[in-house]
C-alpha cells in the first residue's frame, strides 16, 4: 500500500466524505488541509476507498476509519500495512459506534478518550435564532450588538474581502498569546482562506463602518455545518453570538440539522463559551489501538508432555539450533532462506540465537525449543500473529527425529497451551503441497483444510 502526502488538493476527499461513518470536524477537507502540515496526513485509495494515516508531534501513523465503498478489504489493507512494518494498528477520531464495531473485529483492544478533543454538537434551527429560555443569554448579547453597531453590515465572503480579512486575523493575534496549536493554525489559515472557494468553503464577514469586526469560515457535510474559523474582536460587545448565528443562518439551509462547533482542545474560557451555547451533543472522540494474541504471551513459556518439553530457546541451545538453521535439505520445507539476509557472509550460531530473540522482541514471532532429555530435537514457532485473534503455528524437527512421534507431541501440546492461555479466535497453519509428511502431521493434529495457492496448502482451526 502506498501512501501519498496530502498537499493543496485535499479536496480530493470531497469524493468519500459521503461514505463516513463517522461525522466529526476531523473529517471534512477543511480541517485536513488546515491542519495537513501540523499532522502530516498521507492518503492511500484502495478498491475505490479512501484510507488516511497521520503522524503528529506526538504520535505516529495512526489510522482513520475507511471512507469509501469496501471497508472491510480497506480494513484488511490497513492491518497488512501495520504488521509488514512492525507498528500498532490504532485509529484515532473513533466515535462510540465505531468503537463497538471494532471490538467485535478486534478481540484484544485498548482505548482512550481525551475530554480536549471532544466535538460540541448543535441544533441548528435553534441555533438560527437562540430560541428558547437556555438561550436567553446569547439573545440579549445579539440584541445588544445590534442596538450599539446599527450599522453593521453581513454578507457572505467574497473574494475581495480576503486582504481586509487577514488583516483583521493578524490585528486579534497580535492582541493575545497565542497556544501552540493557534499557532500552527495561524501557519496555514491564510492558505486555507486563499483557497476557500476551491475547497468549497463558505464564508461570512461582519463589518462596521467598512471595517472587519468578524469573520467565520466552514462547510457543509453531509447533515452537518462545520464551523471551522471563528474570529471576533471582543472589543464589539456581543459580536461572537451574533456572528455565530448568522454564520448559522447563512449556511445551514436544507437538509442541515446539525452544527458541529468543533473542539475546546482543553481551553477552559473556551469551554465555557462552547457549554453556553447549550450544545445536544459532546461527541466523544476515542483513539482505538488492536493488538495480537502475542499480548497474552508470558515469557518463559513452559510444557511438558509425555517424553518431552517445549520451551523458550536458551543461548546453551544456540549450536543445536544453528544446526538445524544450517540443513539445506530440511529447511527447503521451512519457507526461508538465511542467505537473503546475511549478503554472502557466514553465520555463526550467535547469529541465529539473536535472529529469533529479535523477532521475540518486536512480538513478530515466538520460537521454542523441543527437548527430550535436555536435548533439543527440534523447533516450534507461534507467527504471524494477527489483529483479529489469530495466530499461525509451525514446526521443523532433525531429520534423526523424524518418525518418533515428537512433532504431534509437541504440537499437540502446543496447541492446547495456546488455546488454554492465549484463548485465539483461529489457529492456523501451512505446508508445501510436495511436503506429505508435514500435511499428515496437520491433519493428526485437528486442522482442517483452508485454501490453498500454487505452492501451499493452508489450514485452519476456528473457535
């Protein structure tokens, strides 16, 4: 999957914002090119869907919901991407229902809600006119500003009213101190104005004796008016509700029901404005991480059977482990070569001890030792683990130890301690189709058949 930067065209996701499940700020081409540099969005289409991953300051290729027409490939896509580079597949800007959605994907899952980021939700016929006696407030301050400024004038931005509006937002944010993030809006909101009318932005301005007094941009989504800037100079009392509501007025026409006045981003002065406009909804927004089953793993891992123990493998056990790394013959059938690795040099038995505890370290893979007396007689491995509760188990043993019986042993044990401790969803497993031997073995062991490609049959066990 490659992903793309998104750069000034943004509007690009015009195309997919129809298909969102989820209706937060966050989604809109407004708020993503504002913010595409702060957050380094990238985008990736697949099967006519839209995937986007960002990265901040603070966090790292985390994931939002699928936009489009297949999610569920688009799911699988994402979650391919995350174990292919070793990263955690988290979503963020989850909402409530889409959070439950996921549990029931994800069977080992954590999630995280920050009060900071939470959208406030309007009525937006309410909003129109602050009807009603919780709006009391919000009228009295409209009426005021009408009464002092009689000769205000609002009308929808054109473009030549673009100068005199950055000269108004550059004369507010020289009176205060700007936080960190007003600051990295203040970086592109010039850009984002410049642009309004190709992002399919809509824009009010209210002036008193020809000069800017307050200025709004948003847009439309679906049922949906987002308020993405609202500047007011507070020196004209009253003049944030009233350019609130006739932002309101001016935009949300039919079809419209909702106002979404986006977050407080932890500023109490501007909670406080935001819980004054009696708002139906705090949207809570939730950062949703899935893990694998290797979650559950305890290490040291310890079963005993019958004849033999399986368990982790120690640095004693490097030169028997490098000796059946180093089979040609037995490895043909274990589906990877050292050499594409190593580049021509010759491995010691170091190497591969390291090799496996690397691959233990990432939570990629879990290899354990098979013994009889002390005496490693071959190699069990938990990989490929997935996001949806799965786990993949092989098997690899000395020629000499062929025919013994220790394979379905051990593998049996295995896979008992697997269901017993790490509870999966789908155990699974594969051979070569030439590999009779290890088909045999899988069938005495309860897998049943799966699928297969031109190499490998692969099969499968679900609870």
């Amino acid at each position: 999957m490659q992903f793309t930067k998104l750069d000034e065209k943004a509007e690009i996701l015009e195309k997919y914002l129809p298909f969102a499940e989820i209706k937060f700020c966050d989604i809109s081409v407004g708020a993503k090119y504002m913010w595409r540099n702060y957050f380094q969005i990238e985008y990736a289409i697949i099967n006519d869907t839209l995937i986007m991953k960002e990265s901040s300051p603070k966090y790292k290729d985390v994931f939002y919901f699928p936009m489009g027409k297949d999610v569920e490939g688009a799911l699988i896509e994402i979650e391919r991407y995350c174990q292919q580079n070793h990263i955690p597949l988290t979503f963020c800007c989850i909402d409530e229902k889409v959070k439950d959605y996921l549990l029931t994907i994800y069977p080992i899952a954590s999630f995280h809600h920050e009060r900071d980021w939470d959208d406030y939700i309007y009525d937006a016929e309410k909003f129109k006119s602050y009807s009603g006696k919780k709006f009391s407030g919000q009228r009295n301050h409209v009426n005021k500003f009408k009464k002092l400024y009689p000769e205000y004038v609002v009308k929808k931005v054109e473009r030549a009213d673009l100068s005199a509006i950055k000269e108004f937002i550059s004369y507010l944010s020289a009176k205060k101190k700007e936080s960190e993030l007003e600051k990295a809006e203040h970086e592109l909101l010039f850009e984002y104005i410049d642009n309004f009318e190709k992002l399919n932005q809509g824009g009010l301005i209210v002036t008193i004796d020809e000069k800017v007094v307050g200025v709004s941009f948003g847009e439309v989504v679906a049922d949906t008016l987002i308020v993405h800037v609202e500047k007011a100079d507070t020196d004209y009392s009253g003049a944030y509700p009233f350019l609130a509501s006739e932002f309101v007025k001016a935009f949300a026409e039919e079809g419209v029901k909702f106002v979404n006045r986006e977050e407080d981003c932890g500023d109490e002065g501007l909670r406080t404005s935001k819980l004054q406009y009696q708002p139906i909804e705090i949207k809570k927004k939730y950062e949703f991480t899935a893990s694998t089953l290797f979650q559950r793993l305890r290490s040291p891992v310890e079963i005993s059977t019958e004849r033999l123990t399986v368990g982790d493998i120690l640095l004693t056990d490097a030169e028997d482990y490098y000796r059946l790394y180093m089979d040609d013959e037995l490895n043909k059938w274990w589906g990877y070569d050292y050499r594409e690795d190593l580049n021509g040099e010759i491995p010691s038995p170091e190497y591969f001890f390291r090799f496996q505890q690397n691959l233990k370290d990432i939570k990629e893979e879990y290899s354990l030792a098979v013994k009889k007396n002390g005496k490693m007689v071959g190699e069990l491995v938990l990989h490929n683990f997935d996001f949806r509760g799965g786990v993949e188990m092989g098997y690899r043993f000395f020629k000499e130890c062929h025919g013994k019986g220790y394979a379905t042993e051990s593998a049996l044990a295995l896979k008992k301690f697997v269901i017993e401790n790490l509870k999966p969803n789908r155990l699974k497993t594969r051979c070569f189709k030439q590999n009779i031997p290890s088909k045999n073995l899988i069938g005495r062991i309860g897998f049943t058949d799966w699928y297969q490609t031109e190499t490998h049959f692969f099969f499968k066990i679900d609870f």
